[in-house]
C-alpha cells in the first residue's frame, strides 16, 4: 500500500493491520456472513491479499456454493498466490445453482464462440471474467484466446502475472509497469493522439470529461498500439476511447482499422 493512500486510511479513521488477526478468523463466525464478506473485500480493496484469502478460505470452509464467497476466494488467491492457485476453486462454481440461476452462460459460450482464436477478449467487470474464465477452464470453451478484465489493468499483480501468462504484447517495460500510476489529467481540451505502432488517431479526453488519467486508460492503449493488429482484439462493451473503430455485433464489439 502507497504512504499515500496509508495517510489517507489513517486521515478517515481506518486501520488495516499488515495481516488479519487470527482472532479475527476464530471469530468470524460471530458476526454476520454478510459483515464477513464485506470485510473480505474491504482487504483485498486496499491490497491486503493474504488477509482477505484467510477470510474468504474460513468462510468457504463452511459453504461452499455461495457465489459471493467463491468469487472473492478466487480473486484473492490469484492476487496472492498467482492463477493456478484461484483457478482451482472455479470448478465449484460448476453446480452452484445461483451463479447459474444468475447467469446466462449460455449467452457468453455464444459470444466465445464467435470470437477468433489467438484474439484478445477486454471485459470492463469482474462478472464478466470470472464467468468467461469458468468456461474456459471448466467447460474448455475457446481456450486459445484471452480474456482481459479493463478494471484489473489497475494492479500490478493482475498485470504482471497476466502479461507472463497470456503473453499479452505490451509496449511497458518491466521497470515501467512497477512505477506507473494514476494521475490527474493534463489536457484542458480533448486532445487528438496517435498510436505510432498501430496507426489509429484517438481523442484523449479533456480534464472536465475525466479527471483521472488511470493506469487501465494507459495499458489499454499500450495493449493495443503494441499488437499491431496481429491479434483480433474485441470488447464486450463500447470503449470510449476506441469507440470509432468498434464494430457491434450481437452484443460483441470488434476493434477494426478505418
């Protein structure tokens, strides 16, 4: 965690030990699963991984088919642990009746199912990832192909460990993903950009459309101009800064040159 964002915990009257106390996992029983839940997320918000898979591994203990649960104990484990350890828990979700009662899967093995092999899958929702992931590794549904969660694009672990593990192109170094950062956003009007390497022009928002420049903004736009339209790459949503070039189809968007 940033001494920023340590100072501004403290300034809110918020403290987050360094690791969740034993007590706490003892006792989380004797406050609602709901408040539990909640305090699982509220870790892994501020980056306390290991706290929030111990949370979530003593919950689970006790149910696993609450789709709630499952969904924070993968996040966790594959913040804390890397993929392989989250992805295992993605098979319970096979015969859990309200993730599948909430759920059309039928819907995203179609939208799978239309898109290229070897192409790049952005997604702006962990839902959308989580199912999407489910029918790859479960279901082995287009496995040949990546899914990408745009929020996720935020942490350097989901990065990192993504990058490694879908070969994702990337135009960042090493040294530049580990210091990259949000900051506030310099343009006073909207401001044409090029990509140089996919030869696209985008119109970069001005400070009054958005005032924070986030780093998922940066490496959406690195991720792109660095595949050079090797990979197919397609959105399950209308991407502000790509809109132009997005073309719809049954719900799916397919990023094409002009």
């Amino acid at each position: 965690m940033s001494i920023l964002n340590k100072l501004f915990l403290l300034a809110i009257g918020i403290s987050l030990p360094m690791t969740v106390s034993c007590e706490f996992v003892q006792n989380l029983f004797n406050v609602s699963k709901k408040d539990s839940i909640a305090k699982g997320f509220e870790y892994a918000k501020f980056g306390r991984y290991d706290s929030s898979t111990a949370i979530f591994s003593k919950l689970f203990d006790n149910d696993k088919n609450d789709t709630n649960v499952l969904k924070g104990l993968i996040m966790s484990k594959w913040a804390f642990q890397g993929y392989d350890s989250g992805r295992q828990y993605l098979k319970y979700l096979r015969n859990n009746s309200r993730f599948r009662s909430d759920i059309d899967t039928n819907h995203y093995e179609s939208l799978l199912k239309k898109i290229d092999a070897n192409s790049i899958l952005f997604v702006d929702n962990d839902k959308d990832l989580l199912v999407l992931l489910w029918l790859q590794e479960i279901g082995h549904v287009k496995t040949n192909m990546s899914v990408v969660n745009v929020p996720f694009l935020n942490y350097r672990w989901y990065v990192k460990g993504e990058r490694m593990r879908l070969n994702l192109p990337m135009l960042f170094t090493t040294l530049q993903l580990d210091i990259i950062d949000n900051e506030a956003n310099s343009f006073n009007e909207p401001t044409p950009y090029t990509l140089p390497n996919a030869g696209i022009g985008i119109v970069l928002p001005s400070r009054a459309e958005k005032h924070t420049m986030y780093v998922s903004d940066k490496l959406l736009i690195d991720i792109v101009d660095a595949n050079r339209w090797k990979k197919p790459i397609y959105f399950t949503y209308k991407d502000h800064l790509f809109e132009k070039y997005l073309k719809e189809s049954n719900g799916l968007y397919s990023l094409i040159p002009q």
